[in-house]
C-alpha cells in the first residue's frame, strides 16, 4: 500500500540524514518530510472521512427529532389551548394533551435511543476498522524499525569485537617483539 511506501521513505531520509555526534539526532529536510507527510494523509482510507460523515449525519438526526418533537408539542399546545373554552372539554382536553405530550415525549426518546444505537454500531464498525488499520500498519511499522535497530546493533556488535581482536593482536605482536 501507498502509506507504507511513504513510510518506508521516511525511514530512507531519516537513515540516510546527517547525524550529530553523540546525540543520536539528525538533520533532515523539513519540507521533503512535510510533502511525504502530506501525501500520507491523501492515501488515508475513507474510513476516516467517514467518521465526520457520522458526525454530520447523527446531529442532522437529532436536529430533525428535535423538530419533530417541537412540532407535536405545539400541536398539543395549540389543541389544548382551543378546548379550554368548555369545562368538560377543558378536563378532555387537558387528558388528550397530555397524552399527545406523553407520546410526543415516548416519540422523541425512542428517536434517540434508535440515533445513539445506530451512530453506536458506526462507531463500533469504524473502531474496528481503526483496530485492524493499528495491526497491520504499524506493528508491521514498529516490527521493522526494531529488526533495523536490531541489525545496526549487531554490526556494531561485530565492529567493537573486530577491534578488540586487533587491539589484542597489537598488544601481543608488541611483547613478543
């Protein structure tokens, strides 16, 4: 995949830059690791687009809930408020008020209940998406990094040990001399 091209050039650069002594830091060209940066976040799965389209879609769906449940309450305003006129109709229609209330806030309830279960089960879907993305992009990432790591240690292994031999071979040539 693309991303782990340009990862592996970051790794290039970083390998092959200019190291100051001692510190174990190194000199690199921002604007060549900000461009590769840059098209990392191009060739990122749409997975990630896809989390703002969720956000998007779960506020539009509370907006319309709460229209909705806006729009009932002040129908059962206004019926209640046209049945006052008439005692008996005043006691109906303050029971049928309350029930378009009652329902209205029955509505609206399981209209967010059923938003935050479908936005919940997106969000699971997308975090196992992001599970997988971890799995296999950077543990393979941090896998090579440390058999690299690993390989320089043992070659400079080798060179020490090379050069004590030579330092024992010196040493030895000089008193038998």
């Amino acid at each position: 995949m693309k991303v782990l091209e340009l990862l592996d050039e970051l790794k290039d650069i970083i390998d092959t830059s200019t190291g100051f002594p001692l510190t174990g830091k190194v000199l690199i060209d921002a604007e060549e690791v900000l461009e590769i940066v840059n098209e990392i976040r191009l060739e990122l799965p749409a997975e990630i687009q896809q989390a703002q389209w969720i956000k998007d879609e779960r506020q539009r769906i509370l907006d319309e809930a709460k229209k909705e449940y806006d729009n009932v309450l002040k129908e059962a305003r206004l019926q209640a408020e046209a049945l006052i006129e008439n005692d008996d109709i005043m006691l109906k229609s303050k029971a049928r008020a309350d029930e378009i209330l009652r329902l209205a806030e029955a509505t609206s309830k399981n209209l967010k209940m059923g938003t935050f279960d479908y936005i919940d089960s997106i969000l699971f879907n997308f975090q196992e998406k992001m599970d997988k993305l971890n799995s296999v992009y950077f543990e393979e990432m941090f896998g090579n990094l440390q058999r690299t790591f690993d390989q320089v240690n043992g070659t400079l292994s080798a060179n020490r040990n090379e050069v004590k031999e030579l330092i024992y071979k010196t040493q030895n040539e000089n008193g038998n001399d």
